[in-house]
C-alpha cells in the first residue's frame, strides 16, 4: 500500500515537472520571436517614416507644401505588407484628372526597399 502511494506521488511530481519544463519552453520560443518581430517593425517603420518624408519632399518641390500624408499598411500572415498612401492638400484636390494622375504617377516613382510589399496611392476626397 505504502508503495503504491509512493508511486502515485512520484508520478504526479513527475508529471508536473514536465508541465513546468513545457511552459518553460514555449516561454522561450515565445520571447525569442517576439524580440524578433519588435525588431523588424522597428526597420519596417523607419522604412516607412523615410518614404513619407520623400513624398512630402517631392510634394513640397511640386509647390504642394505643408501636405498632408498618411500610410497605413495591412500585414499579411505572410509577412507582406500593403501600403496605402492618402495624400491632401487643398490645391491638388482643384487639379483636373490628368494632373492629379501625373502627380500621382511621380509619386509611385519613389522607391520602397522592400520588395514584398504593394503600394496604393491616392487623394484624399474631399467636399469642399
């Protein structure tokens, strides 16, 4: 009788410990991917603070200061990104199509680094 609660005991210990060693484990793995994805949206959103900043460039050059310009990116499970770039200012919304559409087409001439990643870019709609 005394052996077997002994080995009942044993077991459950036994047991437990290997429960502990697992979470254990997947702690670990968990942390270094974590460390890791911090690291690459660091990059990636240095990336993408540089490309806003040359399309301002390129708009101020264009006469289009002060412009307003937002990217907003979807990441897929892939690791790609999709990248919509919205773009104001009050001036271009008074272009016709064709200026617009050269603008934009300037625009879309600035190179990202990354090649997994798909660009839309476009004006901000506005009813004024």
């Amino acid at each position: 009788m005394k052996n077997l609660k002994e080995i009942t005991i044993t077991t459950v210990v036994t047991m437990l410990l290997i429960l502990i060693i697992a979470f254990c484990i997947c702690g670990t793995v968990f942390g270094q991917n974590g460390g890791r994805n911090q690291a690459q949206e660091r990059y990636y959103r240095a990336l993408e603070q540089e490309y806003v900043k040359e399309i301002r460039k390129l708009l101020t050059e264009r006469g289009y200061c002060n412009s307003g310009v937002t990217m907003n990116r979807v990441v897929q499970e892939d690791g790609s990104r999709q990248y919509t770039v919205t773009i104001h200012h009050r001036r271009i919304t008074r272009l016709d199509e064709e200026q617009q559409k050269e603008l934009l087409d300037e625009c879309r001439m600035i190179d990202f680094p990354v090649e997994d990643c798909t660009f839309c870019h476009e004006f901000l709609e506005t009813d004024l």
